[in-house]
C-alpha cells in the first residue's frame, strides 16, 4: 500500500511538473540565440529582402548584354550598399503599420494583464500578440516581439508617448480612430499599475544612503568644471574621437583662419554633446534610476543650493554602487544636478513634445511634478 502510495505521489509530481512546464510561456527570446539572429531571421523572413534579392536576377543579365559595363556596376553598386538600407527602413516601417492596425487587441492585452514594471506581466502579453499577429496575418512570423523589453518599448512609441500628447479628444480621435476608448483604458491600467510599482519601490526598493560624509563633490576636488570635463572625456574610450579631433586639427591648417577656428570647434562642441549624451545613457536608461533621482529629490529636507548638492552627493553614491558609473563623480555640483533634472525631465514635461534621444517619461510625469513642487524655490541657474 505504501509502495503504491509513493507512486501514485511520484506520478502526481511528474504530472504537474508537466503542467508547469507548458505553461511556460516561450518567446523568441528563448528560440534565438540572441536578438541579432532574432533580426537577421526576421529581415530574412520579409518581402523586402525578397525583393532586394531578386533585384539581382536582371542585374546579372544586364552585365552579360551589356558591352558597357560602367553602368550596370554603378547600379550594382548602389544597389549593394542601398538595399540594406532600404530593407530595414521597409522592416521598421512594416513593423509600425502592422501594430498601428492592431491597437485595439494591444491594448486588450495591455488592460487584461496589467503590466507595469514585472517583466512577466509584459512577458504574457508578448506571447499573446505574437500569436494573434501571426494567426490574423498580420505579420509573416510568430517572432514579432523579440522580448518584454521590446514590446514595452513599442508600447511607449507607438502608444503612450504619442496618445498621450495629443491635446484633446478630437485631436485623439482622428489618429487612433475607434481604438481611443481602448487605449484610454490600458492607459488607465497602466498607470495604476505603475503607480502601485511606485509606492512598493519607496517601501522597499528604493536607495538608503549610507555613509555619506566621506563622499566629496568634484568642484570641491578639481580646480574647475573644466578639468574635471576634460578628464572624463579624456579615456580609452574617447581615444577614437580624440584622433579624429587631432586629424580635423591637422587637415584645417590648408585652410583659412576662420575654417581653421570654425572646424576644430564645431568638432570639439560636438564632443561635449555626446558626453551629455553618454551621461544621460547612464541614469536615463533604466526606470529604477530614474524612479530613484525623483525620490532624492522628493525627500531631500534641505532648500536651495545646499539641498542641490546633497541631491547630488547621494546620487553620485547611488549611480556609483549600482555601477552605471565608473566614479563617485556623475554631478559637479548641485547646479549641475538641477540642470540635469530641469533639461531631461521637468523641460520635457512642460513641453509635452518628443525630442530626439530623450524619453518622455509619460509614466513619471506626476512624479516629475511633485519634485518640481519640492523644489519650488528659484532656479539656480537663474540667479
């Protein structure tokens, strides 16, 4: 009796170890070895690569009948170099049309599973949609999203950055049509969920600062703000610019004076842009950082330039521990940390207008508010 007890418990364990197991929900991401082969099936899988191929069959005769062949090899050429180019701008456009057609099932999916910050949630949508895609033929795989993070993202770009600066209903109605009660909906989902990540993430995700009294901003280490930019912009990583700048420098030198100044300097301020860039690739990239930045600010008990600096003294700290940057020196100073959050947060929220490079953050847009009201004391930048 016991034997057959034991048994009957194994087989009961197998069977739902079994249950577990196809209810795990498979996604490209688990098929592809990585999101580049992920792409290169994807862009094998199109009608525009198709296309571009075959384009070579009557470039090959036009070779054998032609007895110049001058022309054929600059067509040839163009269409080596060019049909890439235009295989991809076709694959993401595709993308786009196929998705902006099946907003209404997006945002089902979106109000029925309720994603927020959990990757699972967003997960089961994923699967869902790549379904329901595929089945309806509204795409020619089953592999439209690679991962969450790819359909979160399409979510942002296709539908809570653009619904959400749209200035009234009307404005709403003649872009998303009979899909606007929908997305209203999901929004709604989206941002109570969001809300709820929120409050969980101050009670017991968020950064405790501890042992702060060591931590030295750089304008009280580096002579001035000059030298500190000069020697962060001064690694192997920027070896590569550098050389170029010292080869536009050397190739200016044949031209006249004002060319000689405008080029080197044209060239350095692009340096600058894209170390505010990088910057911005570090804390802007992941929402905890973000979540984390607002709440330092929300929480900082201290007003004006001294609250500044102690907003970024701690996130000096925090970016430094969870290694998004290689340095306990992110922030110069407390006016660089408030023309950081005045130019990447608080300017795009009163705008409401999508600028290149930079997130909305339409989900933190409440959040960005409430650290504005915290700080409501004059700008120091203005001063």
């Amino acid at each position: 009796m016991k034997e057959n007890e034991l048994k009957n418990e194994k087989s009961v364990d197998v069977l739902s170890f079994k249950q577990l197991e196809s209810q795990k929900i498979v996604l490209p991401q688990d098929l592809f070895r990585s999101s580049f082969t992920w792409f290169c099936y994807e862009i094998y899988k199109s009608l525009a690569f198709r296309i571009w191929m075959l384009l070579w069959l009557p470039l090959s005769v036009w070779w054998k009948l032609s007895n110049n062949c001058i022309y054929p090899l600059i067509v040839s050429l163009l269409v080596l170099f060019l049909g890439p180019i235009f295989v991809l701008v076709i694959r993401e456009l595709s993308r786009e049309r196929s998705l902006s057609k099946q907003l209404t099932q997006f945002c089902k999916e979106i109000t029925k599973n309720t994603p927020s910050l959990d990757t699972h949630d967003w997960e089961v949508v994923v699967a869902n949609l790549n379904s329901y895609l595929y089945e309806n033929k509204a795409w020619n795989t089953k592999n439209f999203f690679f991962n969450a993070t790819d359909c979160e993202k399409m979510f942002r770009t296709t539908v809570l950055e653009p619904f959400s600066l749209k200035k009234d209903k009307a404005a709403k109605v003649k872009s998303f049509k009979d899909s606007v009660p929908y997305i209203e909906e999901a929004l709604q989902v989206y941002a109570t969920g969001f809300d709820k990540q929120w409050k969980l993430f101050i009670t017991e995700k968020s950064w405790s600062p501890v042992g702060l009294e060591d931590v030295q901003l750089p304008k009280d280490i580096h002579r001035s703000k000059l030298t500190w930019f000069l020697k962060r912009i001064f690694t192997i990583y920027s070896l590569p610019l550098w050389l170029a700048f010292l080869n536009c420098i050397c190739v200016s030198q044949h031209f006249c004076l004002a060319f000689r100044i405008l080029c080197p300097g044209l060239f350095f301020l692009m340096m600058v842009w894209l170390f505010q860039n990088m910057r911005t690739t570090a804390l802007l990239v992941k929402m905890e950082h973000k979540m984390q930045f607002l709440l330092t600010i929300i929480n900082e008990q201290e007003s004006g330039a001294n609250g500044w600096d102690e907003i970024a003294r701690k996130m000096n700290r925090y970016l430094f521990e969870k290694k998004a940057w290689k340095n306990e020196e992110f922030f110069f100073e407390g006016i660089d940390c408030e023309w950081f959050f005045s130019h990447f947060f608080y300017r795009l929220l009163s705008a409401k207008k999508s600028m290149w490079l930079l997130p909305l953050n339409v989900e933190l847009w409440p959040y960005i508010k409430e650290a504005q009201l915290s700080r409501n004391e004059e700008s120091l930048m203005k001063k």
